[in-house]
C-alpha cells in the first residue's frame, strides 16, 4: 500500500515531505474580513460630524442586525475636533459602546456603505444617528477620547437581532461648538 500524496489532475505532482515530516505547501493567506471585501459582504457605518450638544453620556449611533448570519465588528473608529472648545482634565471625554441596549427609540437613519465599492449588496441592518437612549448597564469598550482621531481592532460578534450603541461623554467643556464622529468597520460572517 502506498502512501503517498499525489496529484489529483493527473500530473503525477507529488507532494514535497521535508526530514521533519512537514509537507511543504505554498500558500498566499489573508484575513476573513479582506475576504469579505472582496466578496461585497463589508461595511462601514460613519456618522460623520456632528456637534457634541451635551454634557452628559449620550447616544451617538445605534446598530441592529437583522442580517440572517451574525456580523463581525472588527474596527472602530473615533475623531474628535475641539472646534473652539476648551474641555477640563485630562482625559477629556470618554467614549462608551454597549451591546443589546433596550429602550432605544427614534435616531435619523445612516447609510451602511459596502467596502467593495462595485459591489450592489445593500446589508440589512437598522442604523441610526443620535437616538434616543438613557444608559444603562456595563460598556464593553470603553475609551478615553480626547481631541483627534482613534482606531481600534474590537472583533465584536453582534448576532441576527443583536445590537450595539456608542455613546460620548464631554462633559464640562466651554465655548465652543466640538465636533464628533465615530462609527464601526465590519462584515457579514459566512454560512
């Protein structure tokens, strides 16, 4: 009996075994959500500017899945532009994000743009900027924002009818009109 690898196209390639009993391969690798690009199942959801209007923690971006597969948050993004504004202490604001808040209600509708940008899937999810929520519970992120921008690898699973919101914590700061944006870089997980 044989044991060899070998070729199924019928080349009679056979496989390299090196003196550690490796087979040798040749492989170009790159992550799930590149793949997903490329396929037309990534994201982003930005709320671009807007004007930081109270001191106290409040809602900034409202995400619910309603994809049939379960999406994969794996970056957020912060900016923050002072616009005037002079905010005590240091840090100076702190940005929040919870999973499956209740009791959100209203919020204007953001688009959900595909990272391939020829691509014609329109995700299925509920977007929405600046709505009303009263908070609640245990963040899981939790950032320490000052002026400028930030991003970071998250990797959050956020399953069919899941959802997540961000909020922003300025509080104190004079004059001025400070601006915000922040949002989440993802994609559709596979069958």
């Amino acid at each position: 009996m044989s044991n060899t690898i070998q070729d199924g196209t019928g080349r009679a390639y056979l496989a390299k075994v090196d003196e550690f009993n490796r087979v040798r391969t040749f492989a170009v690798t790159e992550s799930l959500f590149d793949t997903q690009a490329v396929a037309g199942e990534a994201f982003n959801i930005n709320t671009e500017n807007q004007t930081i209007s109270s001191a106290s923690e409040t809602a900034l971006l409202y995400l619910e899945n309603d994809e049939p597969n379960p999406i994969a948050l794996v970056g957020w993004f912060i900016g923050v532009d002072a616009n005037g504004a002079t905010f005590p202490g240091n840090p100076t604001g702190i940005m929040r994000v919870y999973g499956n808040p209740t009791g959100v209600t209203g919020g204007t509708a953001l688009p959900v743009v595909n990272r391939n940008i020829s691509s014609t899937r329109v995700f299925d999810f509920t977007a929405n900027l600046n709505p009303t929520w009263t908070p609640a519970g245990t963040p899981v992120l939790y950032q320490h924002q000052g002026t400028g921008r930030v991003f970071g690898n998250v990797y959050l699973i956020v399953p069919r009818g899941g959802s997540v919101i961000i909020t922003y914590e300025f509080g104190g700061y004079t004059a001025g009109s400070p601006l915000i944006y922040s949002g989440f870089t993802g994609y559709v997980e596979e069958d």
